[in-house]
C-alpha cells in the first residue's frame, strides 16, 4: 500500500476499531444518526409529495402547450381569460387541436352522511383526449349525458365512500352545488392542497353546474401540435400572436408555475426545509457527544499516541472518519427505514410517497457533512491530549 | 559530544512567565552515552519529570542547550519535534495500553509510523517483540485479560519495537508489586543492553536502584549527586 493511502486508511482502521469494541455506544451512535436521517427523508418526502400532488393535475394532462392567464397564481384559483384566445391558436398550421379546460370549486355533499366539503371541478371537451386520467377512457360516452360526473376515487376519505356505493348500486345520484348530478364512474386524479376531491365531467355539464359564470371565458387551454411539430418554435409563434391576457407555456414550465406557487408564495417550503435542518442539528449534536467522550475518555491513550510521534493530524484523521463511518452505517438502515415509511405513509396520507435516487444521494451527503461537521467540531478536544501532562 | 544520545548543557526551565515564573530547572547539565542506562531519583517537584518531558521532546526547551538523538531541541519547531519522538521509546506509570486492541496490534502501532512495512511484516514484528518479553503466546489479548506486570510488558516492547534509540521511562514500577516491577525492569535493562539502547529511567523506587549504571539525584531543580560521577565523564554502557 502507498504511503500516501496508508495516511488515510491506518487511522480509518483505528477509528473503526475503537467503534467496534464499545458496541453499545456504537449502536446509539448509529440509531441517532439513523434518527436524523429518517427525518430528512421524511421532511423532503413529504414536501416533494405535496408539491407533486399539487401539480398532478396539471401533469396527467396530454397536450404539448397550455395557455394561461397571466395574474393565475394556481390552478384551484384559476383567472378567467377569453375563450376566442382557443380559436386564435388554431389559426397557426402546426395546432392541431386548442382544447378550452374549466376549473371551479363548489361544494359536494357527502352521499353517506350528508357533510358537505369543497370539491375541485375540471370540465372539457370529452372527444379531444387531453386528459390523460385513469378510467376515464370507458366512462366518455356516460359523461356526455346531462348532469352526469366521474368522481376521484383518490378523493380524501371525507367526500364518503363513493367507490362502495358504486360497487353496491351502479350510477347514482349525488349533490353537487345546488344541483342534482348522476355519478357514473370512477376516475383518478389525485387530493392536493388545493383540492381534497376532484369531479370531472364534460364542458356542457360544467356549464349547467356554474351557471353564474360568463360562458365566454375558460380557465386553461390545451394546445396539440400536428404530429413532428416544433413545440418551441411552436410557443415562440404563440406568444406572437397573442394578447397580454395570456402567457403561453410549456407543459413542464406550467408545474413549475404551480409548484413556484406553494413553493414560494406560502410557507410550505420553508416548514420543510426547517424540519430537515432540526433533524441535522440533533444528528450532529448526538454524534458530536459520541466523539466528543471517546475523545474524553480515551485522552491518556491519545496523548500516548502523541508522545510516540503521531502527529495531530493523523489523530485528526482518525476523529473524522469515525464520524463518516457513523454517517455511512447510519445512512443505510436510515435508507431501509424511510422506505417502508414511505409506503405506510403514503397509504395512510393519500400522498404521493415514493423513494428516488436522486434524494437518497441528496440525503446522504447532508448526512455526510453532519457527521462531518461533528467530527470537525469534537476534534477540537484532542488538544487536551497533551504528552507532557502524562508524566 | 555531539554523538552522546543525549546532551543537556546549562538547560533552565519555568512555568508560567513574567511576575508568575517559576523555575524548576536551573542549569541542569546531563549527558547519556550510548547504551547507558541512568536513573534519576529525587523527590517530588524537584524537577526529574519535566527534565525527562525536555528530553523526551514533549515540551519546548526555554533555556540552555538540549540535544536529543543529534537533533537540538532548543527552537526546534513542532514537526521536528514530533519527528524525533518516533526515535524515542516512552514507558509511562500506567501502561497506557489502546483498550480496544489486542497486545500485538497495540505494539504493531510503533510500527504504523515507519515508513516500508506491510501490515504483515508490522505484525510479524510486534509478535515477535512479544515473544522476547515473554508474552508471544497472550497476542491476541486485549489489555483488559492481562495482569499489572503484563501490561507494563507490552508497553516495554512497545517501546522497544521501532528500534528506538533512546528509552525514557516515568516511574514504570509505580503501579506494580515488588515482584513484577523488577522483573519488567531487569527486562527493560537486558534487551535495552542486547541492543545498545540508552535508558534515562525517573524513579522513586529503590528497589530497582541495581539495574542503574549510573543514578542522578536531583532537588530543588538542580542535579545535586551524580553517584560519584561527574555528569560530562560517564561510563559507557556494561
């Protein structure tokens, strides 16, 4: 082995085994770097899941450019925009479809208990296949009858068990607003932050059910390209064309319009990003204390070390990378742990929860660097190691 | 002069500065010669302790003239001072043992310091150096399964592995019975002997006063009796 390696693997050796032998420190080392790490995991899980239930709508639909209005902050509170803004899109070659989509909020009752909550609508063109929501292909011609909606099925458990009374009794009637409705399917969408429960149904249903709102005007409009079209070249034509009262967008750049929203313009962010820094502070506090008496109660040995010529750095080392192997061996069962926590979560929450690779690496390297940071901060007391005190 | 293993001249040492300076050395002359073995006796605060930490290159040389193994300790810097320690073998009070090794890892750590040897050859050497202090059959153990005596062993051929030039010892009989203490340091004084090694051992126990080949008595900072020798003539080693 070169020297150059053995500067770091000797002390890495030393620290692994002055963890080893003391099993029951290392093992509360480890479940407290453990503990941190769950919560970071969970933090930015749930955080990613919020934001991606937020913008989940926007993301299932099947169109390649939208049109929005400009002062539309979120799409549960959409503003209201010409619908003519459509038929101008239509006037470049390479749309080929321009679909106008409605969105409003009314109030569901509750067909098992009567309760009554708000429930997000989204209305459109059944026949122009924007919507890419699961089950909604066999339902299309049951929604063009009058007064008929599919319901999310992902709906929160509020809105009642509209699944079981579909199973027992097939299309019933429910109350939506002040209007009687046929519920003929079930569809999946997804709660938000927005929207605990989503109906969708066709753009003439929509009309019958908002009945106070100017007919003219629609929330979002789909755009489909013919097929091998340029979308860029395609936007950059658009935002030609149109007036200030709408933007033109991208379907990646309108969830990112959304997730800006609750990301910036509540403080959803910063409750997040807050949890995982407490998490960090009490791993780092924890593996400091576990260092910092090794150190303390290991000094006549370590000032033994000085005296046979071992330099301050090598102790230095040794320090460190116990640190990173508490990081590592705390990382992993973390890992495992935030996993099933994911799933049972998830289940119970109606979230989104899911485990990429990205986080799990963005995960470890904050871990990394508490564990870092402590062992920076424990290093401190090898000072008090001092061989001519040891006579 | 210059090729003694040790060579102190006019050495003055203080704790504290200014007002609040104390000396605890005043003009301390000492010289070891190659493969002597000299113990330095005197009561407590007389100043042997931190004679032996100046020499053992553990504290900065304020005064005087104190040359170690060819290396002159007075303004020398840190890295040279931690360098020179590795030629340098410490048997302290307590064995001072790494409780998670066993006793040849815990030699085999003089040995990480060398620069050449494969972990193999460190480990064949640390069994080895166990052997000749009559442990080679206790490698495995940890510190915590050996007597007072077999620790201080292990210490010794810790000490003694890298092939130190210089041994220094602090009290290494203070926490072991009559029995054991000389044994390790009739030990001490062979192998120290087979390899030409000088010892400078602080001692309050006369019971091993007979391994000596000299002994230095000091009080109040200063060296008062050099056992009928003068301090600059000693008598090589034997």
């Amino acid at each position: 082995m070169k020297p150059g390696l053995n500067a770091l693997f000797l002390p890495l050796r030393l620290a692994w085994r002055q963890l080893r032998a003391e099993k029951a420190r290392l093992a509360s080392a480890i479940a407290g770097v453990m503990f941190a790490c769950v919560l970071v995991f969970m933090q930015l899980g749930f955080r990613a899941a919020l934001f991606d239930s937020a913008s989940a709508l926007l993301a299932s639909m099947r169109a390649d450019i939208f049109l929005m209005q400009p002062l539309t902050t979120a799409s549960f509170r959409p503003e209201t925009f010409p619908r003519a803004r459509a038929s101008q899109a239509l006037a470049l070659p390479e749309v080929w479809a321009a679909v106008p989509i409605y969105m409003a909020q009314t109030t569901w009752r509750n067909p098992e208990n009567g309760s009554r909550r708000a429930m997000q609508l989204i209305g459109f063109d059944m026949e122009a296949g924007v919507m890419g929501f699961p089950g909604l292909a066999p339902l299309l011609e049951a929604l063009k009858r009058p007064d008929t909606i599919a319901f999310d099925r992902r709906s929160r458990p509020e809105f009642g068990n509209v699944a079981r009374l579909l199973a027992e009794r097939g299309p019933f009637q429910g109350q939506l607003g002040n209007h009687r409705v046929e519920i003929v399917g079930l569809v999946e969408v997804g709660a938000s932050f927005g929207a605990d429960g989503n109906a969708v149904m066709s753009e003439v249903n929509f009309r019958r059910l908002t009945t106070n709102r100017v007919a003219t005007t629609v929330d979002l409009v789909a755009i489909k390209l013919v097929p091998g079209a340029n979308r860029d070249a395609a936007i950059a034509r658009l935002r030609q064309v149109m007036p200030g009262d709408v933007m033109v967008m991208s379907q990646p750049q309108l969830v990112a319009h959304e997730r800006a929203y609750w990301e910036n313009g509540t403080p959803i962010g910063f409750i997040f990003a807050f949890g995982s820094l407490m998490g960090l502070i009490v791993g780092m506090v924890i593996v400091y204390q576990i260092l910092f008496s090794d150190i303390a109660s290991h000094l006549r040995e370590y000032a033994t070390l000085k005296a046979m010529g071992y330099s301050n750095g090598f102790l230095g080392r040794a320090v460190l990378s116990a640190a990173l192997l508490l990081a590592v061996l705390g990382f992993i069962p973390g890992l495992g742990l935030s996993w099933v926590l994911y799933a049972v979560v998830g289940k119970a929450t109606f979230l989104p929860l899911a485990m990429d690779a990205i986080r799990a690496v963005g995960v470890f390297a904050l871990i990394f660097s508490m564990c870092a940071a402590a062992g920076f901060l424990a290093m401190r007391k090898l000072r008090d190691a001092n061989p001519a005190d040891m006579f | 002069m210059d090729t003694m293993p040790v060579a102190v001249r006019g050495l003055n040492y203080s704790y504290g500065t200014g007002d609040m300076a104390r000396p605890v050395l005043r003009d301390i002359d000492l010289t070891l010669a190659p493969g002597e073995i000299v113990l330095l006796t005197g009561p407590s605060g007389s100043g042997k302790t931190t004679l032996l930490t100046l020499i053992g290159a553990l504290r900065a040389v304020q005064q005087g003239s104190c040359a170690v193994l060819g290396q002159e300790l007075l303004g020398a810097k840190e890295a040279q001072r931690v360098a020179l320690r590795r030629r340098i073998g410490f048997i302290f009070q307590s064995h001072n043992l790494l409780g998670f090794l066993t006793a040849r890892q815990n030699v085999a750590m003089a040995l990480e310091l060398l620069p050449g040897l494969t972990e193999a050859g460190r480990l064949a050497r640390a069994g080895a150096m166990l052997t000749s202090v009559g442990l080679g059959d206790r490698g495995e153990d940890r510190p915590d399964r050996l007597s007072g005596g077999q620790r201080q062993r292990v210490a010794v051929a810790r000490a003694l592995s890298a092939d130190p030039g210089l041994i220094l010892a602090d009290e290494p009989t203070a926490a072991l019975d009559r029995q054991s203490g000389g044994d390790v340091v009739r030990l001490l004084r062979d192998l120290a002997k087979q390899r030409g090694v000088p010892i400078l051992l602080v001692t309050h126990d006369p019971r091993i006063l007979d391994v000596a080949d000299r002994i230095v008595a000091m009080e109040d900072g200063r060296i008062v009796q050099a056992d009928g020798r003068t301090a600059s003539g000693p008598r090589p080693g034997g």
